[in-house]
C-alpha cells in the first residue's frame, strides 16, 4: 500500500475520504486492522476503503452481530468486527481461508483481539483528538 504515515482528520467526513483514497488504490490482496476506542471512527474509515473498492458505502455496517460481511465491488471485502467475539470462537470463523482470499480486501475492526496478526497486514489506529478530530497512524505489521 503507498499511504502510510501519520494523519490527522478534522470530522468524519475526513476520516472516510482517508479510507477511500487508500481503497482506490488497492488492486489486490490487502488486509487491514482497524484499531482504536469504540466510536474512534474505525467503521467511518471502513465505509471509505469500500467506496474506493466501488462499493455503495451506505451498505457498510458495522457487522458487531453478524461478526462478517461481505461486499462486491472491484475487489471482494470482508468487512469483520471482533469486538463481541469470544477467544475460544476465533476458530470457527473462518478466518484462514478468507485471509487466502488473492482478490479480497480484508478489513477487521478490533483486530486487537487477534490471537496472531496476519502476514502482510496494514494497522490503522485511530485515537481522539478531540470530539470530532481523530489521528490516523497507518503502518506495517
């Protein structure tokens, strides 16, 4: 991925225009570990990767029932949030084949609790500033 570095964004509409500029230019595998407080903004910057994959970003929820979602555009994402999960559920997501997945973009809020941090992944951390500011810090697992 080109971007990487610190970011700071003054609302949420910053925050999705982040995610969307890094999902334009996505054009194969990518795994992505959203990390950071709840309601940091980390579905917003979900919502952008899937308007830059060309997917309609109004369909992006966070998926804290379902655990996964999956969305078609120009490439697969697998949008997962494991902040409700269970250690000893890890297992039976799936979570190996869909990390296999050559054409699939790979965005998992709450990947702090992973048991192991997949190869090859981006972290995002997204922290407050302030109520409507947020700091963005992506770099290499």
């Amino acid at each position: 991925m080109k971007i990487a570095g610190e970011f700071n964004t003054k609302c949420a509409d910053d925050t999705f225009a982040l995610g969307r500029q890094i999902g334009e230019q996505l054009d194969r595998r990518a795994v992505l570990l959203l990390k950071g407080d709840l309601g940091a903004g980390k579905t917003v910057f979900a919502k952008g990767v899937a308007a830059g994959l060309g997917i309609d970003a109004a369909e992006v929820t966070s998926p804290s029932f379902t655990l996964i979602n999956i969305h078609d555009g120009r490439l697969r994402m697998y949008h997962i949030d494991l902040y409700r999960l269970e250690s000893s559920s890890r297992i039976d997501l799936g979570l190996e084949e869909i990390l296999e997945d050559e054409k699939g973009v790979v965005v998992i809020e709450w990947a702090e609790r992973l048991a192991s941090m997949p190869e090859s992944a981006v972290e995002v951390e997204i922290s407050y500033v302030s109520d409507s500011e947020r700091r963005i810090v992506i770099r290499d697992c």
